[in-house]
C-alpha cells in the first residue's frame, strides 16, 4: 500500500471494543503513514457505549465472560492504555479515527452504510446464527469489500465459511492458516464437547486451506 494511503477497516460485532482498539494499534504500529479510518458496528447500543468511552475495569471488561486484557501482552498493555491502578483506558491516539455505529451484519443495507472497505473483521458473532441465516449474512458481509480487500472471519460453522468462500472466489491468504486456527484455545480445548468447539485442523484434506483459512481475499 503506498505510503499515506487512506484504508478504511470495519469491525463487525465489535463488542466492548477490545478487537477495535487492537486491530487499530496493530496497523498503526506496522503503517504510521496510513490514513486509518474505522468503522465500528454492533447491535447493542449499551455495549458500545462501554467500547467508545475506552475505559475498563476489571468488572466492565467482562460482560462477555473474558477480560479484554485476556491474551494482550505486558508490552501490549502499556502501550495502549492509560493505567490508574486496575482502571485501563484507552490511549488517546488509538480512539482517533473511529466511527461507533450500532448495526445488524444481516441488514442489507449494510454495504450502503459503510461503504467498500478494505478490510473486515467479523470474529465470533455468527456461531450464534442458526447456518442458513449465518451463511446469508456472510455473503452479506462480503458484499462490504472493496476489490482486492481482506475479510478475517471467526467464529463461524466451518461447512458455511468453506460453502460461502467457495461460491464466491474468496482466495484464503495462506500466511499463518494454523496459528491463526489455533488462536483460541477455549474453542479448540473444547472439541468436541462443547458446540462451540473448533475441529483439529486437518492439512490432509484436499480442500484444507479453503476450510481452515481465517482470512481471505475478495475478488
């Protein structure tokens, strides 16, 4: 991407806004020349009400049963937040260029909305869907990339992520498919006892790389 290139990021589902904050530090730390702009949805109004106000304590950063600090590192913590103690709040550089929006990934306005993105984040939201309203929304998710743009996608019944990527010429970037498959313990120390549990990742299968990609590139 050239050097001051604007690129435009939504997070769908964001929550209390910890995977925002991320995503952005992280493009920030590898591109301090680019003109980031993010989009921030979720369907809960008081959720991200928590998420745009950057402020966690112990208590708020788990009203999804895992703290937002969960899996940051020591380095990670103290580069993106202010400390008063056990009270966290966000750096001021990370809340700049933000836009919180409450939204339904299914509606299909969606893409009239926000616009063509160049990359999508849609992590852990899906599961929740029974399969066929799951699979219409990501095809609705798609529909938000720009050409040539990236979709990182968690948290979804495999059978419908592989059925939507085939259908739709997704190519599965092949950089890091296990560590990212992997990143979760829980779900993986769960199969297959939980419904939420994630398959071992099985590089014998023809299609593995279509079935176990998180992130794709869109036509």
């Amino acid at each position: 991407m050239p050097l001051g290139a604007p690129i435009k990021i939504a997070v769908l589902g964001c929550s209390a806004g910890a995977e925002v904050y991320s995503v952005l530090w992280a493009v920030r730390t590898a591109r301090p020349d680019l003109r980031v702009q993010v989009q921030a949805v979720d369907i809960s109004a008081e959720i991200l009400q928590v998420a745009q106000s950057g402020k966690y304590t112990p208590e708020s950063s788990e009203l999804e049963d895992r703290s937002v600090f969960e899996r940051l590192t020591e380095a990670e913590k103290q580069a993106m937040f202010e400390w008063e103690g056990q009270r966290a709040t966000i750096k001021q550089s990370l809340r700049e260029g933000i836009s919180w929006r409450v939204g339904d990934a299914t509606d299909p306005r969606l893409v009239q909305d926000l616009g063509l993105q160049d990359i999508i984040v849609a992590s852990n939201f899906l599961c929740h869907m029974p399969p066929a309203m799951a699979e219409a929304c990501l095809r609705n998710i798609g529909r938000l990339g720009a050409p040539g743009a990236h979709l990182f996608v968690t948290g979804v019944d495999l059978e419908v992520r592989q059925k939507v990527s085939r259908d739709l010429g997704w190519q599965p970037l092949p950089e890091l498919i296990r560590e990212m498959h992997d990143g979760d313990p829980s779900v993986r120390r769960d199969w297959p006892w939980a419904w939420w549990g994630l398959e071992p990742l099985n590089d014998r299968r023809r299609d593995w790389q279509l079935r176990y990609a998180v992130a794709f590139r869109l036509p």
